[in-house]
C-alpha cells in the first residue's frame, strides 16, 4: 500500500472558502491493483486520514437526504450500487488499511531498539528481527485478502529460560502420565490425576480359598490431629461457605483483611521447586496472602483454586476471626495478672492488655500477613506484641495463662516499642513493655 498524492488544491484569490487536501491511495487488495481518492479538511478535527474515511462513508450511509438527492438523479439501482460500494468500503477496506497500519506500528517498534546503538540481550535481538520477518511477510498475505493473519512473534518465545522451564514441566507431565497409564491429553483432562481404579467386581458364588494371613494384623493406624473446640468451630463455620462461587468466597477472605475483593494469581517457582507453582490471593490494596504451592498445571486449575480457598476459609473468614479473638481474651487477660505480679515483684513495669488483632498484610512487606497478635499499653504508650507462639496458640484457641517468659526472667528487650512485631525468632526489638 502506497500513499501516493498529498497536493493541496489552488483557490481563487479574493473568493471565500479554504484550502482542502487532496489525496490517493494506491493499493494492491485482493490481488488487484486499486487506487482511493478523496479530500480531507486538516484541522477539522476528523482524526487520522483512516478515520476520515470512516468517518466520511458512515455519514454518508445514515444520511437520508443524500440518499434522496442519490436517488433523483440516478434511481433506486444507482442508490444500491452506491450501498455496496460504502459496505465494501466500511467492511473490507477500512479494516485492510488498518491491519496494514498496524503491521507498520509493528515494523517501527521493532526497527527503533536494534538501530538505537544500545546493547541488546541475545533473546530481544532475535526476537526484534523475528517482528521484522513477520511484518515482511504477513504484508504480501494481507495484499493478496488472505486472513486471519499468522500469530505474530512474542519475545517470551525467546527466553531460553523459560523455554527450558516449560520443557522442564511438559517432561513430568509427561512422565506422571505414563506412570499413570494415560495420554498426556487424558491426564491434562483428568485435572492432571490419575485415573480412578475401576471397582472391583463383586462375586459372591466362587468361593475363596481360605489365606493363612491373619484377618487381622495389630498395625498402628495413622493418627487423626485432635481438633480444638475453636478448630472444630472454625471446620463448622467453613461449610457454610463451600457451595459459594469461588470469586464469592475469595470476596469473603478478601473481607477479613479489611478488602473488598481479590483474584487468585500463579507464579513459577526456581530452584528446588522447580517444576511447581505459588498460589495466592492478591486483595484490592495489593497485599498477596499464599494459599498453596502445587505441580504448575494443577495449580492452574479451578479445582485445585478451589480447595486452596476452602482450606484458607477455616482459618480465615469474619466469624471466626472474631470467634478467635473473643476465644483468647479471657486467658489473656489472666496472664496480664499474673505477668504485672512478677513485674512488680522484680520492678519492672506494668502492662494493660488492650485486645487482639489480625495482621491485614496491608505494609506488604513484613511477611506476618494472617498472623494474630495483641496490642498492650505500657507507660503511656501503646505498644505491639506478636510472637510465633501466640500467635498459634491464639489461632488455635491454645492460649495459656502462664506468665510470659521475659517477665519470669527478668529481661529488658524482649517485648515491643510501639508500632514494632517480633518474630519472636531473632535478637531482642528495641524497648521492653517490662522495662523499669
């Protein structure tokens, strides 16, 4: 395609009017060499001259009194030859100039990093040249009306990494199908599971001979974790959620940390768990809570999305928050009495337990996102405690009475300044609640 003219008309001197621009296009569309004339207005605000054209033919299509002035003077028969020019105009050439356009967008954004001097990684040169193969020849194709056009080139089909990591993954799918006697199809459309044994035939007339393993053998049996009160309370609480849809029930976790939505996102793990990927909700604030880590293509499936957020839903949803919360109080506040006893006793300082709190995440960076902990009051200040051991025990309705241990050993620096979380894994924070 060939912008061919761009003359701008001479007018008389003295006569009213303004200069229009006169154009041509010559063309080559379904394999036959064409041309398209018009005139453009610069400056009247008619966009590109592709939109002009558009524009141009549409106003001219809805326009009843040009189809009545097209009609007085070449009839009904010129009205529908005029018609069937505009469609083909409105429906073939306007969308063959624009693929055209953006096989040129293409052809620039590709020609611009490999003349610009710079350094290119091997991947980005091989791909930019690969844009420009592409454009050469997909141009020929869209001249001869051959559509739709061939996938054009993505640069993440030049990363070698990732190559190699794809092949890494397709090469256990592969092998856990055949381990699992099926196609990688069946296994991709099984949810990446083995097939189910088919059940056993039940025959009841061949008698069987009589076996001399004891019908019974004293084998200990895997034991079942012993749910809390609270634990059991929190399964009880889940349920009620399951049969939600699941962007319903990712509202309902999105919720608990003060969000009003989320969406599950994948990511590819490195190393070791190579071959694997992270599940996780990412809320409205940008706060990402983990949810799972499974074989990619598992985790890519709806299935597995939605037991990860059936599992988190027990741990995670407003009733049982709360549940928590209100369930540690009371043990809480017995420590508080008997923590200020011995802080008395050794003169260190008093604290009031105010009440206990949920990590929303909402810094996205301290990593104790989901994490209970408890806010105290001491010496005038309010000050954050969050330890690994609370924190479960808080979770799982396991809060003891027994005093805390810096208040025991009578330690400085183990507890929290304001505004501070410990991990209760490293060196003392930077003030203690205890402190004398």
């Amino acid at each position: 395609m060939q912008l061919l003219t761009l003359s701008v008309e001479d007018m008389a001197q003295g006569k009213p009017g303004y200069d229009k621009t006169k154009f041509r296009i010559d063309f080559t569309m379904n394999g036959k060499a064409d041309n398209y004339e018009g005139r453009q207005d610069f400056g009247d605000g008619d966009g590109s001259l592709i939109e002009h054209i558009q524009g141009y033919h549409e106003y001219y299509a809805q326009s009843e009194s040009w189809k009545r002035s097209v009609i007085e003077r070449t009839g009904i028969e010129g009205w529908e030859q005029e018609v069937a020019e505009r469609d083909m105009i409105l429906g073939e050439f306007i969308p063959y100039l624009k693929l055209h356009c953006n096989l040129s967008a293409m052809e620039r954004e590709a020609q611009r990093p490999l003349q610009s001097g710079e350094t290119l990684p091997p991947e980005q040169t091989a791909y930019f040249n690969a844009v420009l193969d592409y454009v050469k020849e997909c141009r020929p194709l869209l001249n001869q009306g051959q559509y739709p056009l061939p996938e054009p080139p993505r640069l993440a089909d030049f990363d070698v990494d990732l190559q190699e990591y794809k092949a890494h993954v397709m090469d256990e799918i592969k092998r856990e199908a055949a381990a699992a006697g099926m196609t990688v199809e069946e296994y991709a459309a099984n949810g990446y599971e083995p097939a189910a044994p088919p059940e056993a035939a039940q025959t009841t007339d061949t008698p069987q001979p009589e076996s001399s393993v004891p019908e019974k053998v004293d084998t200990p049996e895997p034991t079942t974790p012993v749910l809390t009160e609270l634990e059991k309370k929190a399964v009880e609480i889940a349920k009620g959620y399951e049969k939600l849809p699941l962007q319903e029930r990712i509202d309902v976790i999105a919720r608990t940390f003060g969000c009003t939505t989320g969406k599950i996102e994948t990511s590819p793990c490195r190393g070791k768990w190579r071959g694997t990927s992270d599940i996780s909700i990412r809320f409205d604030n940008g706060a990402s809570l983990a949810i799972g880590n499974y074989r990619t293509p598992k985790a890519k499936t709806v299935k597995v999305q939605s037991e990860c957020v059936n599992a988190v839903l027990v741990r995670y949803n407003p009733e049982i928050v709360q549940a928590t919360k209100e369930a540690a109080v009371a043990a809480l506040l017995r420590k508080e009495a008997k923590d200020n006893a011995i802080a008395a006793e050794k003169g260190l300082k008093p604290y009031t337990f105010l009440n206990v709190e949920l990590h929303d995440g909402a810094d996205n960076k301290s990593g104790y996102m989901g994490w209970y902990y408890v806010t105290l009051a001491v010496d005038g200040k309010i000050c954050t405690h969050l330890e690994t051991g609370l924190a479960h025990d808080i979770a799982s309705g396991t809060v003891s009475d027994t005093p805390t241990r810096e208040v025991l050993q009578g330690q400085a620096g183990k507890a929290l300044h304001p505004g501070a979380v410990e991990s209760g894994q490293g060196g003392p924070a930077a003030e203690s609640p205890y402190q004398g």
